[in-house]
C-alpha cells in the first residue's frame, strides 16, 4: 500500500491536514466492516464532557495489546495488513514528511464507534512533551454534517478546571480555544493533526442516528 504524495501540504504551514482517499476503495470497505462488525468496544465516559465507545483490549492492555475481537469473527485480511500498515516503516517515513519532522511509533492505533450522545471533550493529547502528531482514519459512511461529529480542532486561550470522577484517569478540564475549525466525517480520509499545547481538539456531540467509526494513533517525535 502506498499513502497519497503529501506534497506541500505539511504541518509546518498548517497544524492540521486532511488527505482523502487514502486507502484503495476495497481496503476502506474492509477496514469498515471490521470496524463496525468485528471489533469489541469498551464504554468510556469521563464526567459528562466525553462519552463514545473504544476497542476493548485485554485487561491491563489498554493501549498495547492487539484490540479484541467478537467470538468466532475472521478479519479480513485486508482490514489486518491496512491496520498493521499504520506501524509500518513505509507509514512512518510518509508521516514524517507531513509532519516536516522525524516521527517514531508510539503504540497501535485504536478503533473508535460514536453514536447518538457521544461526544469527545477538547483536549490536546501532550501527557508527553514527546507526542508529535495524531492522527485519525475515519471509515464512516454518507455522513451528514447536521448530525454533528465533526472533529473540532482549535489555538488554545485558556482552560477551566471541571468536577473530575474519582476513576477519571485525567484532571477535566473545559478547553477555550479560538480560530476553530471543524471537519465533518469524510469515509476514506486520514486526519494529520500536530500536538502541542497551543492547540486542542476534539468531536462535538452526535445528534444522528448515524455510527462513526475511526481509527486513532499517536507518534511520537525522535529525542536525539
């Protein structure tokens, strides 16, 4: 497999590129299936600012161990090699170019679902000074932009402390940003985003009846 030419199109001049068509149409197809009918999720919500639903992986495994699947399911091969392609030196040597930057793999992507009421709060995923890009496959279908879910993505102004649950793995925290874009959902597109405290992103809450589906990965900078 081999990702679209990202030209001149790096984050170095914008902190956020969206590449469509980034799979052949066949390999989207599959990673689609397998994302809606072979992955097993896990609930998550954090106070009432984040609620969606994320590939479940063995207990203690959150982000390392490959993610779970429905008892008797087959993965499509195609869907298996496009979500180990996400590891790959090829894949790496890509995103390096779009980020205008050395990149390393942090940890395997991870498959998302959101309906109806979920939403993804602002946050800007630096828990490591080292975390360089994000970025976000979605393999959703006939999206309508009014049913929400569009990825939020903004410059940070300030941020206000909010009441956090005791199990709340983070301090929550409601993000003010300014000069916010939003994409709705595109099927077949990869989402680049650059981390950095000066930026925050998110998805704003589904009001559809419609099931977003999306693979997320982090990657980190290389330290000399």
């Amino acid at each position: 497999m081999s990702p679209p030419d990202p030209g001149v199109a790096v984050l170095r001049d914008t902190p956020l590129v969206r590449v469509p068509d980034f799979f052949p149409e066949a390999v989207a197809t599959e990673i689609h299936r397998e994302l809606r009918d072979g992955i097993q999720y896990e609930r998550v919500e954090l106070g009432d600012v984040t609620r969606h639903w994320r590939g479940a992986r063995p207990v203690g495994g959150v982000y390392f161990d490959p993610m779970l699947r429905r008892p008797g399911w087959q993965s499509p091969p195609l869907a298996t090699a496009a979500i180990d392609w996400f590891e790959s030196v090829r894949f790496l040597s890509w995103l390096s170019r779009v980020a205008g930057e050395e990149l390393t793999f942090l940890r395997p992507v991870t498959a998302y679902r959101m309906g109806k009421g979920d939403r993804l709060c602002l946050h800007d995923d630096m828990s490591s000074p080292e975390h360089a890009v994000s970025v976000a496959y979605n393999v959703t279908r006939d999206w309508r932009p009014e049913w929400g879910g569009a990825t939020l993505f903004g410059d940070v102004v300030g941020t206000t402390p909010l009441p956090t649950p005791p199990d709340s793995p983070i301090d929550l925290q409601r993000w003010h940003v300014v000069n916010e874009r939003r994409y709705s959902p595109v099927f077949n597109s990869l989402v680049v985003m650059a981390l950095d405290t000066r930026f925050a992103h998110g998805v704003n809450e589904i009001i559809g009846d419609g099931q977003r589906f999306a693979l997320v990965g982090i990657y980190s900078r290389v330290v000399p």
